[in-house]
C-alpha cells in the first residue's frame, strides 16, 4: 500500500487545467482507489482545508472530498458529479485554494444548484445546496474540470494576497468593488 501524500499542484502545471476524466465505477471498490481516498481525507487534514480534489494530488478523475458544509464535520467524496444550476444569481465570497498558495479572489458563483454522483461506496448521492454551500462545492467541482478560482475573477482586481486581505479593514469602502470589502472569507484553506 502506497500511504505517501503527493504534493500539491498548483497553479500552472498544464495538467490542472485540463478536465479530468470520469472513474469507472468498477473501480470505486479496488484497494488502489479506495488508498487514494484515504489520502484525500489526509491530505484534508494535513492542510486544514475544507475540500480536496484528486486532480490536485495528480490523479485526473472526477472526484473529491469536501467538509459538509453544514458543520457537522461529515467528510463527504463526490465521485462523478454532474451539477445543475438551480438559481444562477450569483453569491460573492472571498475564496482560496491549495492549489493557489497565497492568494484570494472576490468569486460570484450561482446560488442554488442540484447535483447527482456517487459515494465513496459507489452509492448514488443527491444533494442540493444553496448560498455559501454552492459556493463551496462549486470550487471543488470546478477542478474536475480544470478550472481554478482565479479563471473565474469578474475583473483581475477581484485577486488580492491573503496578506492584504487581511488588511482589508484598512481599504477604501468600493475596494477592489462593491461589496468586496464586507463580504465572508470563505477560505478553502485557513492557512493559506
Ligand atoms: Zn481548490
């Protein structure tokens, strides 16, 4: 059994910018797939982030393991999610990445969708999620298909460095727009 945690990619390594490729169902229950999602959970844990996708640690299938956002601490995998927009007005939150060390963006994400996948036990999996939630899952789901939250700024501005944003009581009150200044920092990793 392979128990290494791989290393994080980040922002620019050409394969975390490409869309991953769905698991084959068959796999879910092999040992190979099941040590990877244990690794997820560590790899969680060791970063104190509220979601982890394979294509971070290297591995370019449709799947991830987020916080349920609810708090009450369930670890819940997504594996071949497919997402349906409920409500496309979008909800603003300051957001980070692992896979983008340092930095934060001001990121408007639908408000309410529906998605449908699998468990970690190939289990079928509804859930449908609204505000902060959304905007949460959306951030993972998004690296399936090799999107990262810098792609998705309304205006480059909207990225600032997670020190500045923590200077962000000291900023005029429309930097870096409207809103911006007030707006939930909905970090995806604490420390970063
Ligand atoms: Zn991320």
């Amino acid at each position: 059994m392979n128990d290494e945690l791989p290393e994080v990619l980040t922002l620019g390594h050409p394969k975390l910018a490409q869309p991953s490729v769905r698991v084959d169902l068959e796999d879910i229950k092999t040992d190979l797939f099941q040590e990877r999602l244990a690794l997820l959970e560590r790899g969680l844990k060791h970063y104190g982030a509220n979601g982890i996708a394979a294509p971070q640690l290297g591995w370019f299938e449709r799947y991830f393991l987020m916080r349920d956002p609810s708090g009450s601490g369930a670890l819940v995998y997504w594996i071949n999610p497919e997402l349906k927009i409920l409500d496309p007005e979008l909800v603003w939150y300051w957001e980070g990445c692992l896979s983008v060390p340092g930095l934060k963006a001001y990121v408007g994400r639908p408000r309410g969708i529906k998605v449908d996948g699998y468990d970690r036990y190939g289990r079928p999996l509804s859930h449908e999620f609204g505000d902060w939630e959304a905007h949460l899952y959306q951030h993972e789901h998004d690296h399936l298909d090799g999107i990262l939250f810098p792609y998705r700024v309304a205006d480059p501005r909207h990225m600032v460095t997670a020190d500045e944003l923590k200077q962000r009581d000291n900023w005029p009150d429309d930097w870096p727009v409207a809103g911006a200044r007030e707006a939930p920092i909905r970090v995806v990793n604490p420390d970063g």
